[in-house]
C-alpha cells in the first residue's frame, strides 16, 4: 500500500532474472479456509522448505543464498517456516537484525497463539464491484472491537527497501516468497498487483510494492511488511477502522474506529485523510493507481467545497495549537473547535489527535477536570490506532496521573503557578 513508485520501473529488469513460472509456483496444496476460521491450517511445513536453505540458524530460521551487499552491509533474506503455528515469515534483513528480531520472538510469538481473533469471525471476503476482493462484515462491530490481528508474510529492511536495486530487492523478495509454507505462499500470490505481470518475480514485487505497510520495530528500526489478510481492506479516505503494529507480537492489529454495521465494507486509509479532495485523489492515482470512489470524494461539490474549507481551517488550528510560545494563538476553544471539526470530517481514526490537544490547552488554563476528560477520550481512542507506546500516549498518561504536575500546567497562563504539590 505504501511506497508503489519503484514497482513502476521497467518490467525488462525483472526479466533477466532466472526464475520459474507462477504456476510452478502456485505448488499443490489445499488452499487454507481463510475466513471459514482463523486457525490457519496449512499443508506440512517439510514439504515448503527450499532446497537452498541449507544454512540452519538458531530458533528455526533458514537462512537463504539471495544475499546482496550494500556498503559494508549484507542483506539476506531469512524464513521461519514454523512461525506461528506454522503460518511462516520471511525476512530480508541483516544478519545482526535477524538475531535481534530472533530474540525478541522466541518467547512470545513462535508457537504461540498470535495471528487469531475470535473463533467466529466478524467479516467475510467477497468480491466488490471496482474494487476487487474486499471485507465485509459479517455481524455488527462496535466501536473499539478487534476486527484481526495477523503477522505478515514478509518483512523487508528499511534500508533495504529504500536502497537495494529493483532487481537486488526481486530477487530476495521471490525467494522469501517461495521460502513460505504454502499456505501463505498462495495467500500472498492472491493480492492485487493493481496491474498485469508477466513472471513469478514480477508479481512478488508488484505486490509488495502495493501491499507493504511501514512498521517500526522495538528498537528503532524501519521495516515495510505485508499482512496479505490486512492487505485485503480496501482504502477509504473517511475509514471505518484503524490499525497499529504490535512489535512485540509481529502482529498488526485492526480495530473498529466506530460501530459497523452488518453488511458494511471494512476500510483503512491509506495515506493521510485530512487533505483536500483533490491532493487526496492525486496521492492515491500516483501511488497505488486508482481514484478514489469513496463517499466523501464522490459527495456533492457543494459538500466537498465545505470539506475543504473545514480541512483548511483544521490545518490553521494546528499551527495554533501546537505554538507553545508567549505569542501563540492557541487556546482551549480553539481546542474545543478542533474536536468539532474532527467530528464533522468524521475522521473517527484520527480524533484522538484532537483530544490531545484539548488535554493540553485545558491543563495548560489550569482546568483539570476537563483536561482528565480529554485525556482519557484521547488515549481511548488513540491506543487502538497508534498503539499503547506511542509517544502521544506516554504523554496522556503522564498528564492523568497528575495534571498539575505535568509540563503544560497553567503553561498558556501569562503568570505560570508552581505545581501543586
């Protein structure tokens, strides 16, 4: 989903490389029911192990021979064919990345039970005029709800990502494919390309580059994954769900950012909502290939003209509000109007942004009792979307455990007062 420049380069380079066909890839193997139930059952995992991957290392990662340098380092590309329950990963990282992620692992995600949600569960795949295979669900959502958590097929290095050759990035990127038990393979061959190919390596990286979301490990270090079941959400710019990456489980998790209702198509944003209609539909026609058919795009010019006035004024406010000097012109009502604004976009994955910021204002007056408030709505919502560790979060936190201790106490006052002890 993120990044689909480099798959726009000329097909001819991929061509070189020496490769099977698609349907030798495709091996014969029961397709996994993947929304009958969530406990993937995939075909034995010694049948999908690769010829190539003689180089055992601890923990069950194979290390395989597509390895390409950049400066003084080597990225490789490494599979766990018995990751959660047998589901598989790949990576292409580092040698010294590898162990880190190896560690980080061992107790907590491989053999355990990560990548499932309920037994039952709430959407289904069906193919949606325009836009292909989407979720729909299947029951009502609440507000909140886990909709999936999942663990991605692939991972690949940020530095490898942004740095490695198309056909450097290809090549470890079709042998992380092939490395996968079979289950997953043909998961991952499935997404949408958004465009014809003409090999098995093509594919492979069409699809990354379409499917790929950023994720950001435990200790700082960049990586783009792709979760094939989270892939299948289609794109909406007012999205009825969100998602955070857990780094401590692999795991991506999508929750509902309001109530869903049966029948309803499950959405994500794939880029940053709160633009104008227009900046909206040039990001998705240059990065992923289509133009954006969703509701609030396709509303009435009068109803779109309003919207971007209120993004305009939600852009304002932000330079506002987030002036923490002498001479700035934010202020709690100006908070207030933020969360308003949000409201009215029905930017419901995002609103948390705008109750941060009334948290500050108010305790930066002096008024707790509504800064508690906006706190708590803020992590509320925030912590499904971003994560319990996000920096925003950490900071709300902070402020509810003791507002008058906290760094923007009275801080908008011209005559700042000592915390109270």
């Amino acid at each position: 989903m993120i990044f689909r420049q480099k798959a726009m380069l000329l097909s001819w380079l991929l061509t070189v490389i020496s490769c099977s066909s698609l349907s030798e890839a495709l091996l014969l193997c029961p397709l996994f029911p993947y929304f009958d139930s969530h406990e993937h059952a995939v075909c034995p995992i010694g049948a999908s192990v690769p010829s190539w991957a003689s180089n055992s290392l601890d923990s069950g990662w194979l290390k395989g021979d597509a390895c390409h340098k950049l400066g003084s380092d080597q990225f490789c590309t490494f599979t766990h064919p018995g990751f959660n329950r047998g589901l598989g990963v790949s990576f292409v990282t580092r040698d010294a990345i590898l162990k880190d992620v190896s560690s980080m692992l061992a107790s907590e995600v491989v053999n355990a039970e990560n990548g499932s949600i309920a037994a039952v569960p709430s959407y289904e795949a069906k193919q949606i005029p325009g836009k292909g295979v989407g979720l729909i669900a299947n029951r009502n959502i609440t507000q909140g709800e886990l909709i999936m958590a999942r663990t991605p097929a692939v991972v690949v290095d940020g530095t490898a990502f942004n740095n490695l050759s198309t056909i450097h990035l290809t090549q470890a990127l079709a042998q992380a494919i092939k490395s996968l038990p079979q289950g997953h393979q043909k998961e991952y061959l499935r997404l949408s390309t958004h465009d014809d190919v003409a090999t098995f390596e093509e594919r492979v990286y069409k699809i990354f580059a379409t499917n790929n979301f950023r994720t950001k490990f435990t200790n700082g270090n960049d990586f783009h994954s792709t979760f094939t079941e989270v892939s299948r959400l289609n794109h909406d710019c007012r999205p009825n769900s969100g998602y955070h990456f857990d780094a401590s489980t692999l795991s991506q998790n999508v929750y509902a950012a309001r109530d869903i209702r049966t029948g309803e198509e499950l959405s994500i944003a794939y880029y940053d909502p709160l633009q104008a209609r227009a900046a909206r539909r040039h990001q998705l026609q240059s990065h992923w290939g289509f133009q954006c058919t969703c509701k609030h795009c396709t509303a009435d010019p009068e109803l779109v003209a309003k919207s971007d006035q209120r993004i305009e004024q939600i852009h304002a406010l932000w330079r506002d509000l987030d002036d923490y000097s002498p001479a700035s012109a934010g202020s709690a009502e100006k908070a207030e109007l933020l969360v308003q604004l949000y409201q009215l976009e029905g930017v419901e994955t995002r609103i948390h942004e705008a109750y941060y910021r009334a948290a500050i204002e108010w305790n930066g007056v002096g008024n707790s009792v509504l800064a508690l408030e906006a706190a708590q709505r803020c992590l509320d919502r925030g912590e499904l979307m971003r994560g319990p560790d996000a920096p925003f979060a950490r900071n709300m936190r902070e402020l509810i455990q003791n507002p008058q201790k906290h760094w923007s106490w009275n801080f908008r006052l011209p005559n700042k007062r000592e915390p109270v002890s």
